[in-house]
C-alpha cells in the first residue's frame, strides 16, 4: 500500500513539472510578429544578401602593381602599388593604394560593393592628399567588360562648385584591368587619367 501511495505522489510530482515547464515555455514564447514587422524582417534579409554582382566584384582582390598617367599639365606618369581584399562576408571590396604624385608619396583607400536597395555599384575614395570623400555609382555593361560610374567633385579652385566625373573601369583580362578618371569643364569631357593594374 505504501509503495502505491509513493508511486502515486511521484508521478503526481513529474505531472507537475512537466505543466510548469509547459508553462514556463509558453511565457517565454515569442509574441508572433505582425505582418509590418515580417515584411520589415524580408527586406533586411534582401538588403544583407550576398548577390551575384558582389561575388562578380571579386576579381579586384588581389596584390596589383599600378601605373598612373596624368593626361592634364603638367602630364605625368607614375608607379604604385595597390592590395584589395574582401570584407564583411563577400559584401566590400576594399582597396588601399600607395604611390607617388610630382614626387610626394601618395597613399589612398576605398571601397567597392554592389547596395541592394539602389541596385547600383559603388565606389568610394579618401586619399593623402585631400579631406574629402568621393562617392559614385554606376552599373556594369557585360558586353564591353565594364563598369561606368558618375559622381562629382568640388572644384577646388571655385569653392562651392562642382565638376562632373566619370569613371570607366574596363577589364582587359584576369590579371589587366584599367581605371579611367573623365572630368567634364565647360561642357567638354576629357580623360584626365589613367591608372593599369596589373596582377602579380
């Protein structure tokens, strides 16, 4: 009798923890989102993936010797070096540059990615010998091997205003590829320079 009577109160007991358990399980559930915040939990998820066009990019990363050719007086032509590698699982590329301009030693960094929300290419550019920062996007043409991007810059010598800028990224094969840097005054485009890489 005794033994039935313990039995009983054992399995009353495990009855018990069990509802508390279930109990406790249901207090720390998660309300259900409302279906603003689902659409808002896709668009996020939309906006972090890492797409085709990012992995595309990924023939920038790579040690690259440069040369750089100025084509606006005093014309000038220069060697470098620059080390792009990619960051934040696949979704920037970023590139440090150091060189040499007229003589001075000239270093830079940007970055390069793909924004899923604007479904544009990105470029960014802070260097040595400046304390602005570029920014400009563009698209990527497959049948010539290109990437153009369009941007402006502050007119250094009219404080105030701005000169459009086009750049031109062409690959020529898997270790070439050239930068063209196109500035518009007065109406005229012109190429102002010209940097080639060259993969080691």
């Amino acid at each position: 009798m005794k033994a039935i009577q313990t039995f009983k109160i054992l399995t009353l007991a495990g009855a018990l923890a069990v509802a508390c358990a279930a109990a406790a399980a249901q207090d720390n559930k998660q309300p259900a989102m409302s279906k603003e915040q689902k659409a808002m939990m896709d668009a996020m998820q939309r906006a972090s993936e890492v797409r085709p066009e990012h992995k595309q990019l990924n023939y920038f990363a790579g040690d690259w010797t440069t040369t750089t050719t100025t084509t606006m007086d005093p014309k000038s032509k220069s060697e470098g070096k620059a080390h792009t590698e990619a960051i934040f699982g696949g979704r920037y590329l970023r590139m440090t540059f150091e060189g040499n301009y007229e003589g001075q030693t000239f270093n830079g960094e940007g970055f390069l990615g793909f924004d899923n929300i604007k479904g544009k290419f990105f470029n960014t550019w802070i260097d040595s010998m400046s304390t602005s920062f570029w920014l400009a996007y563009g698209t990527y043409d497959s049948a010539a091997k290109s990437y153009t991007f369009k941007g402006d810059m502050d007119d250094y010598a009219k404080p105030g205003t701005k000169i459009p800028v086009r750049i031109v990224v062409h690959i020529v094969d898997p270790t070439h590829y050239t930068f063209e840097w196109n500035e518009t005054h007065g109406g005229k485009e012109a190429k102002t320079m010209q940097i080639d890489y060259a993969k080691h």
